[in-house]
C-alpha cells in the first residue's frame, strides 16, 4: 500500500498554520536514509539515527514506533544519504488535508495513531 495525501503541498511552507515558539525552536536537523524520497509535509520516523517515511505499523491502538516529526521540505535521498534535512520536531499546528500520512492497512487505525504521535510532540495537525 502507497502512503495517501489529501493535497499536495506546492512549497516547503505550505502546510504550516502556526509555530507555537518561532521556526527555529520547532524545527531539527537530521539526515534522511539512502533510499528515502520524503515529501514536504510527510510524517517521518527516526530509524538508526536518520530519517525515514512512518510506517505506520500499529503494536495494539498504538504505533509501534513513535514518529519524529513531518519533514519540512522535499528531499530526495534515492542516490544516497542526504545530511541536513529540516523537518518539524515540535510544536506547531500544521493543515491535516496536506500531510502525508503512512497508508492504512485494511484493520484501519494508522492515522489516528499517527495523529496521537504527533500529539506527543506538540505537533497539532487541524
């Protein structure tokens, strides 16, 4: 199954509502794993210390790995890892309709799940 996206972001900021404390206190840098072709908007997980797409598996009514934010900009990583990656690691309220979500599998249940995660980080998709 493919990860959904209700619209599509036209430019990094596209999705941000509102910072709870400015850009620079929400956002982290991190690399994005060899591989990895991430969309602006794209809810990510750290995995060996870089960044990957969320996948979403549930362990229960929760996610079996918490996510480590939504990437703030669009980052291609086919060719190899790509270091200094920005994405959104804490309070802020983002535009649900142009966030990419992991895909639901059939039980259904991801994005609730995914949506409770980000609740963790302050990160308030509306």
């Amino acid at each position: 199954m493919s990860a959904f996206t209700e619209k599509t972001v036209r430019s990094a900021a596209d999705f941000v509502m509102s910072y709870h404390l400015s850009p620079f206190h929400a956002c982290e840098l991190a690399t994005v794993a060899s591989g990895q072709v991430l969309k602006a908007g794209e809810v990510v997980q750290l995995q060996g210390g870089k960044l990957i797409a969320a996948t979403g598996e549930l362990s229960g009514d929760v996610l079996a790995t918490d996510v480590a934010g939504v990437m703030f900009e669009a980052v291609d990583a086919s060719g190899g890892d790509v270091a200094n990656c920005t994405y959104i690691a804490r309070s802020a309220e983002l535009k649900d309709g142009y966030l990419t979500y992991p895909a639901e599998s059939t039980a259904g249940g991801e994005k609730v799940a995914t949506v409770a995660s980000l609740k963790k980080l302050w990160i308030m998709p509306r």
